[in-house]
C-alpha cells in the first residue's frame, strides 16, 4: 500500500511502481499524454477502479463480520489463498520450488482452527505444516532443497502463520469490532499517507525501498491513525481514547514497515505488483502487505488494554 506518495517521485536505482517500465513517464513526458485523462490520480494509480475494488472489499468484510460472524474467515482464506499463490508463482520464475497444496492446507488451518482451538491451535498447526512442508520438499530430491524448503517456511510465516492471528481477534464476542478497529486502522495509514503525501510529499522515506514514499506523507498517515484509533477504539470498544490512540500509533508504524517490506521483496524478484487480480491496487498480496503486519501488534494491544468484558 503505497499511500505515502509523492507526486513525480522517480526510482533512482530502477523502475518504480508508478513506472513499471523504466520509461520514466511520470511529471510531463510524452509517457502521460497516453495517460486516459482523469482515469489515474498523481501517483499512477487509477483512482476509479481502486475505489470501486475498495468499496467492494469493505462490503463483503462487513457483510460476513455482521452477518454470519464466522463466515469473515471465509473471505481470509480466499485473500490469503490468492496471497500464497501470487509469492509461490513469483518465486517459481527464480527456479525456486516451494510446495503449493501443504502450504494452502497448512494456511487453512491456522486461519480457521485458532477460532475454536486459541493460541494452542495455532502453534501446533504451524508446527505441523513446518513438518510437512520439509518432508514434502525432501521426497524431491537433494539439489536445491535448502533453498526451496527457506522459502517455504518463509511463506508458511508470511502471510500464513500471521494471519492465524484474524480468528483469535475474531473469536470474543465483540469480535466484528475488534476486526474493524484492526481494519480500518489499516486503512486510515493508506489513506491519510495518500492524501498527504499527493499534496504536501517532499522528502522522501527510503528512495531506495519505496521510492513514492515521504515524511510527510508519514506525518498524515500518524495523524490519520491516531485519531482514528482513538475514535473507534472508544466508540466500537469502549475504551479509552488514549488506548485507541496507542492502537493507532502502533497501527502506522507497523502499517508502514509492512509496505515497505513488501516493496522489498517485489524489487528483489524484480516485478511491480504480485498480481492483477485487483484493478488500481495490484494483486493480493500488493493489499495484505499492510494488513499482516497491523495484525499482531493490533491484537497483542487490545488484549491488553481494552480486554473482553
């Protein structure tokens, strides 16, 4: 979630996100006048189609949240599913064979177990898929198998293992609320980093990691989630505004490190999104970056400080 954008930004060590190509068509080259007028905001992103798949995202999280509680996990076994798909197939184009079927079935039950099993479930199911996945790789042969077998317990982690964090925030009873705070915490980095970085953007964070990203844009994303934490953590939770206050500050650091960790992996495979599968924000995992990393730090924070009543 590259929110924190400046406008015009340019990688200096190799294409950027806003220029996939290397074409440098950003800040009135002739790469714009190609451009659809009024299809893609100032960061390259085409603001219509990123809305409309937003829109649609935030429907069907609260739909299944209030509806069918348990039906949310649903809609995280497809993200995350997709996610696993999208990192095994980047990581096919270096040679690299990560085992598809344990992985998903290991992500499975990390996702859905913890609902009614807590913690315990979760460790063990982890523990389990570790097993599989060496055992699995190892009946391939000897050549390579450090590699293959580093690189699966690498996405048995991320994204798999901390989103087994979702059911235990899920699973009390004010869980939808606690899934939304966690959420649009989320959200409101992206969006006040957005926003803020079109308009004011000028130092950048780390040119060379993620080139769009600035202080200032930085400075809205805090602000955002700040006061959004506070907000909703009070009103949703009834807690206290500084503890939502609290959850938001950790929410955007994490929020932001996630990004950029993201940015990291994309640039060392060399691609600009990890798939397409959604028009004006990339693929699965160009959405979850953010959201796996708020995920635990969010659930550890309002265990702690607002618990169940």
């Amino acid at each position: 979630m590259d929110g924190t954008a400046a406008a015009g930004d340019r990688n200096p060590a190799g294409p950027s996100d806003a220029d996939p190509a290397g074409t440098g068509a950003q800040g009135g080259t002739p790469g714009d006048a190609a451009r659809p007028p009024g299809r893609t905001g100032r960061t390259g992103r085409n603001l219509p189609a990123a809305v409309g798949v937003g829109v649609a995202l935030g429907a069907a999280v609260i739909g299944s949240l209030y509806f069918v509680k348990v039906a949310f996990l649903v809609v995280v076994l497809l993200a995350v599913g997709v996610g696993i798909h999208e990192i095994v197939k980047a990581f096919g184009g270096f040679g690299i064979r990560v085992p598809l079927p344990p992985l998903l079935a290991g992500m499975a039950a990390m996702v859905v177990g913890p609902y009614w099993g807590g913690t315990s479930f979760l460790v063990g199911a982890f523990g389990v898929t570790v097993m599989v996945l060496l055992t699995w790789r190892m009946f391939q042969g000897a050549e390579g198998f450090v590699r293959d077998a580093t690189a699966a317990m690498f996405v048995a982690v991320y994204p798999a293992l901390l989103a087994g964090f979702v059911p235990l925030l899920l699973a009390p009873e004010d869980g939808p609320d606690r899934v939304i705070v966690f959420i649009a915490v989320t959200v409101c980095s992206d969006v006040g980093g957005y926003f803020a970085g079109i308009f004011f953007g000028k130092h950048r964070m780390s040119p060379l990691i993620s080139p769009k990203k600035t202080w200032e844009g930085f400075a809205g994303s805090t602000l955002a989630c700040v006061v959004g934490g506070a907000l909703l953590v009070h009103f949703l939770l009834q807690g206290e505004y500084w503890e939502g206050a609290v959850v938001g500050l950790a929410g955007v650091v994490c929020a932001t490190l996630g990004d950029l960790v993201e940015s990291v992996i994309k640039r060392d495979i060399g691609i600009k999104d990890m798939g397409t599968l959604l028009p004006g924000h990339g693929g699965a995992m160009d959405r979850l970056d953010s959201l796996l990393f708020t995920l635990v730090p969010v659930w550890l924070l309002l265990t702690l400080l607002v618990p169940v009543a």
